[in-house]
C-alpha cells in the first residue's frame, strides 16, 4: 500500500496529499463528514484517510485521468468522488 504523506491543513479545513500529477490534493472536512460522521475532528480525519490510503489515491488518479485536472495543479476531492472508490 502506497503511503499518503499526509498533513492536516487547519488554514483550509482540509487534508493534504501529494496527488501524483505534481500538484496537491485536498479533502475538505465538510466533504469528510459525510463519510466519518457529523463533526470529524482533523485526527479521526486522518485516521480515515490512512485507514483508506489506496482509496484516497484511487479517486485522485481517477480525477487526473480524466483530465479534469491539469499537471501541476491542485485540486479537491469531494465525498462522491471518495466514496466511489471505496466501494
């Protein structure tokens, strides 16, 4: 399993991953609660995302595969987009 390297950005609210395009990605805790629960704290944030690591990367490479992201950009995942590749 691939490892994150994840950070908890509390500027933004969001996770942080490299996303494999030379840009970042981001999850925001609003879309995260949606599959935690109510009011996640950035720790069990987190922990979700380690616990789902390969997940995470999958929705991420699905995203840049279908160019709905260019090189070297930034982008967010939402919690349809996660939680299509958890199923």
């Amino acid at each position: 399993m691939e490892e994150l390297h994840l950070t908890w950005r509390a500027d933004i609210d969001a996770l942080q991953f490299a996303a494999g395009n030379g840009g970042q990605c981001f999850i925001h805790r609003l879309a995260l609660r949606r599959l935690i629960g109510p009011r996640p704290s950035p720790e069990e944030c987190l922990t979700f995302a380690r616990q789902n690591a390969a997940a995470l990367l999958a929705a991420a490479r699905r995203k840049i595969e279908a160019s709905e992201t260019p090189a070297q950009r930034n982008f967010h995942l939402n919690s349809r987009q996660v939680r299509r590749s958890l199923s």
